[in-house]
C-alpha cells in the first residue's frame, strides 16, 4: 500500500505544480502558522463543543483552575496548589498572585466563583456542563482563595478542571468572549479574519516572561486535502497538527524539511444514530447496522489505514479498555437477517447528513456503500459546520451522521437525557452512578469496562476508529504536542531552533 500511495500522490503533487518548499515561513522565527481543517465557529471554550475552539484557544488564551499537559497528566493552572479533603467533598484551591486578564482587569477569586456558577447554573450553554453538576457550593474566603463543595466524590473532578469548558472568565467579558476572547493566557487576541485566519500575539504583559517564545500565532483554515498539502510545502504554513489529508504522510515524512508525528487523540469516530427514530428505536436495525459496517474499510478508505479499530466508546490507550471489535464482525447476511427480523426485509431509507471533516465525507461514501449491499438506503447530504451543530447536535434533526467525539473520558455522553442520540439504557445509568462515587483507579476501570460493554450490547452508534492525531510541521520547530489529551494546539512552549 504505502508504495501505491507514494506514487499516487506524487502524481497529486506533479498535477497541482506544487512548488518546492521555499522555508520562507521558517525564517520568521518568532512567528509560527498553523494549519487547522475547521473555523471556530466563535472562540468562546465555555459557550460551545466544536474542538475547533479549543484547538485555537485552549491554554493559549484561556486558563482555568488547573491545566492539562502534553502527557495528560494534571498540573497547575491559575490555581498553583490545592488540598483535598479526605472524604473528597472538599477542594481548597490556592490562585496565583499578580494575574491580571487581557484588557487589564484583575483576576482573583471572585472571578473563579463568577466561571463556575455560571458553568453550573440553570442559564449554563456550557457543552460540558456535566462537569460541573456535583457542585454544591462556591466560596471565597480571601482573594486568593476558593473552597469548592461537593456532594459526592467525583474522581474526575481535577482532570474536569483543567478542561478549556472550565474556563476561568471575567464577569466584564464573559458575553463577548465569542468574537472578542479576554482570558489570562500569554497570548492575546488580535484578530479574526473571517473563513482565513485567527491571529494571536504575544501577551507583554503575562505574569511569566520567559513564555511564550512567539511574538505571533496565526491558526489558517485550510479544508481541502491538497489545499493542506500545497500550504505545507510551499511554506505558507509551518505546522498541520491534525493534517485531514493522511494519503500526504508518507511523501511529507520522506522529506527532510517536514517532520511526521502520529499520536494518539481521544477521538472516538462513530456513525452516530437517532436511537430516538424509527427505526433506529429498534436495537434489531441497530445492531444490523453493526453487522453491515466493515470499519477496516473505513479506515483504510477514508484514513488510508491510519486510525485503531473500537467496538466502543472508549479509548484503546486509556485505562480500563476492553476490546469489542469483535462483537459485531462484518456479516452481511447477518445484517439482512435482522432487518428482516425488525420488519424491514425490503431495507430501509435514511440520510446521513455529514459535517466537513474529511474522515467523516470520505468515511460517509464508503459506509453508504457498504450499507446498501444489506438494503439500506442512505441519501448523503454534506453540511457545513454550523448548521451541523444547530440541526444535529444541537436540534437532534437526522438519522444519521458520523463524527469523532474529542472530549476525554466522555462515555457518559451516553447517560444524558437530551444529548443528541436519544439513547437511555437504565443498565448504562446504573452504571454511572456508580462511576460518579468512585474515586480508586481499579474499581473506576470496571465500572467503564462495563459501562463499553452495555452500549456495545445496545448497538447504540456503529464503533468505528480511534481518530489518530496525524501532524507534521516544518524541521526546526519544537513545543508541539504529539499526543491529544485534550483538544488543543497549545503553543505556550513552542518554538523554533
């Protein structure tokens, strides 16, 4: 395959006139451009789920009580210490001193309180707002000070923190962080021009001097697979963290002024379905559809082969993962016997509506291929980004869509009564609960075997692949994560040699 794919692509190359890399980015050395797939649709991390926000703002210009490094691991954000009680209903964070956010207003305590009640409260538009549902109380005994109550343990409860939903905004901004972000970052909003670019310049007066090492970031949009290919090669851009066009990698590792990294992310991909619509309600059509899905071919077709087949919603490299891809082996007959058993033995109709990533169009002309050899259906219907999220996501509008779900740990998706699946298993709930008052590693591990293997009982989504984080960027440059713990492109310490 890979020779097949060097000389397909080295025909891509010669058909575009690609020119040679020209490294005129590469000597700007205080200034860094990134390639991104998606636009933000605003840059507000506590107002919205596109990972595309986070991606450009994510400890770049915001911070929150605690930060996620480049291992996973959690470390300290704006709080530099904290205590737990315990019985871990009590968490006593201690803030750093001398922040202060963008526009000059001081930050301490109060705006630590402000964040939080409004990420929990009942007006809350926070895409992560189960994050913040075992708070019980806010307190702030002295400026540098806050006491967070619990009502029950939760073991996530650090990890949660130092999300990019967990944001520590100022009540003077906080309504217009949307088009004019104002956090504690090093870097500072510049400017945003519309279907090209976010620009960030360095923040003079950020409390450590030494960070960041750029004088400017610019996040480029660029959607089209050999749009991406071109802009690395002919300079314009220095760095794609998450490159679509994974048929580019082995031409770009073979050159010696890029350099080709593939980590891992926590990008469950799925054929996400309406368990809510008939005849999705029906785990028969459901569990069908599992049968019809060959998810290597997805793979190989839509990612070139790079991607680590799930049977679940759940990590590989995560702790607590069991393997279920075989649960459900590519069968068509089986897939036809149950549509029949469900009362469907002439198929069934359906639209799939596909957002722009490129695994989810590439990947949505395979799977409607491989699901009408069974009698299913599927009219392709491509959106954009934003009516996506409205209609879809947001408005629970379609039968079908694929999608990688970034988020860390976020199998309890699956136990929200309005999230866009429509799915509720009381095993699955039981399950949660549970998962919710553990706190020791082991029994936390369990609780999320079991929880992987209800869902894949229930047929809920078609498992597909682990979304690899697929990036190359210009020889020289060092800094940039290889692995995605958290959707992010933190450039705090990045730099050129």
């Amino acid at each position: 395959m890979g020779a097949r794919l060097s000389l397909a692509v080295g025909a891509l190359l010669l058909a575009l006139g690609v020119p040679a890399p020209t490294g005129a980015s590469a000597q700007a050395r205080d200034r860094l451009v990134i390639g991104m797939h998606l636009e933000p649709p605003h840059l507000d991390p506590t107002a919205g789920a596109a990972a595309a926000i986070d991606e450009v703002t994510y400890a770049n210009l915001f911070e929150s009580l605690t930060r996620i490094d480049a291992r996973g691991e959690v470390i300290p954000g704006l709080a530099e210490s904290w205590q737990v009680s315990p019985d871990g209903l009590t968490y006593t964070f201690k803030l750093r001193a001398n922040v202060r956010y963008h526009d000059g207003t001081g930050f301490d305590a109060a705006d630590v309180k402000f964040a939080l009640d409004r990420a929990r409260g009942p007006d809350s538009v926070n895409a992560q707002k189960a994050y913040f549902a075992a708070i019980a109380s806010v307190e702030t005994p002295d400026p540098l000070t806050v006491i967070v109550g619990l009502s029950r343990p939760d073991g996530q409860f650090l990890f949660n923190m130092g999300s990019n939903d967990a944001a520590i905004v100022a009540p003077e901004s906080a309504a217009t962080n949307k088009q004019k972000p104002i956090g504690t970052g090093p870097f500072k909003f510049d400017r945003w021009v519309s279907g090209d670019r976010v620009v960030l310049a360095r923040n003079p007066d950020f409390r450590d001097p030494t960070v960041p090492k750029l004088r400017e970031v610019v996040f480029r949009f660029i959607s089209d697979p050999a749009a991406q290919l071109n802009a690395m090669r002919s300079g314009d851009v220095d760095a794609f963290p998450n490159i679509g066009a994974t048929e580019t990698l082995p031409v770009l590792e073979a050159d010696k002024n890029f350099v080709v990294t593939v980590g891992t992310t926590e990008g469950e991909t799925v054929l996400a379905l309406n368990n809510a619509r008939k005849p999705f309600d029906d785990v028969r059509v459901r569990r069908a559809l599992a049968f019809a899905v060959n998810r290597q071919d997805v793979i190989d077709g839509a990612m070139f082969g790079y991607g680590t087949p799930i049977g679940s919603h759940f990590a590989p490299h995560r702790a607590g993962y069991v393997d279920l891809t075989g649960m459900y082996p590519h069968d068509p007959a089986k897939a036809r016997a149950l549509l029949a058993e469900a009362g469907y033995p002439n198929g069934i109709d359906a639209v799939i509506k596909l957002p722009p990533p490129i695994y989810a169009r590439r990947g949505g002309e395979i799977i409607a291929a491989q699901l009408a050899e069974v009698g299913v259906r599927l009219r392709i219907e491509p959106m954009e980004w934003a009516p996506w999220l409205e209609q879809v996501f947001k408005g629970r509008d379609f039968d079908m869509t694929i999608i990688s779900h970034v988020e860390p740990l976020d199998i309890d998706i699956y136990n929200r009564p309005d999230y866009y699946f429509g799915y509720h298993g009381d095993r699955f709930a039981a399950v949660m609960d549970k998962l919710s008052r553990a706190i020791e590693p082991d029994a936390r591990a369990a609780l999320y075997g079991d929880a992987q293997r209800i869902i894949a009982e229930d047929s809920v989504n078609v498992f597909l692949f682990q979304l690899p984080k697929a990036g190359v960027h210009r020889a020289g440059l060092t800094g940039l994560w290889e692995n995605s713990p958290v959707p992010a492109n933190d450039v705090t310490a990045v730099s050129w040699k």
